[in-house]
C-alpha cells in the first residue's frame, strides 16, 4: 500500500487522526510520520499516564471513524479491534502507513 489520498484506508486513517487531534500536519507531510509523534505519546508522562493516553486516543479514533463515516468492523469485535490498536499505538516507531494497512484489516469502508 502507497500513502495516497485515492487509498480510502489512508485518507480515512489520516482524517479520523486529524479530528481527534492526534496529528496536525498536512496529508503528504504525514506520511513520515511515526506514532511517537501522535499527541497521545506528550513528552514527559510516565508510563501509566502513557497507556492511559493511549487508550483514550483509541477509543476517540473507533468512535470517530465509525460514526462520521460510512464504517463498520470487519468481523471483529470491538474488543479485538481495540486490543490492536492499543498494541499498534504502543509502539512508538510504527508509522502512520502501517496503520492504514492496519485499519484495512480492521474495519471494512463501504466505499470501496
């Protein structure tokens, strides 16, 4: 997968990141970006406030890309969902790409 804005997954991903407040930059510019440099991960917490952050992001990006677009799950439950990208999101260095590729697995878009 190529991060592109005719990729639903990718333009999904980015959008539903940029509402929730995670990412503040422009689509091409995101595309370097790594989940360390998501506002969830604030420089100075400790761990506990770390995973905490971490899963209010979480649950803001499920609630988000479900309820403003036109999203479901993709045979999962919103726990397996959720555990993923809890563990996705808690790893610093993987990248906003990876995350897309993650959410294709995830969640099924309708436009596609």
């Amino acid at each position: 997968m190529d991060w592109s804005k005719e990729n639903s997954y990718c333009l999904k991903t980015w959008t539903v990141l940029k509402i929730i407040g995670e990412i503040h930059y422009d689509f091409q510019t995101s595309k370097k970006l790594l989940v360390k440099n998501f506002s969830c991960w604030q420089r100075g917490i400790n761990e506990r406030q770390l995973k905490k952050s971490i899963q209010n992001a979480i649950k803001k990006f499920d609630e988000t890309i479900r309820t403003n677009s036109n999203v479901s799950y993709n045979n999962l439950t919103q726990k397996e969902v959720l555990d993923s990208l809890s563990n996705f999101f808690s790893e610093p260095n993987n990248s906003i790409l990876k995350l897309a590729i993650l959410i294709s697995k995830l969640y099924k878009i309708s436009e596609l």
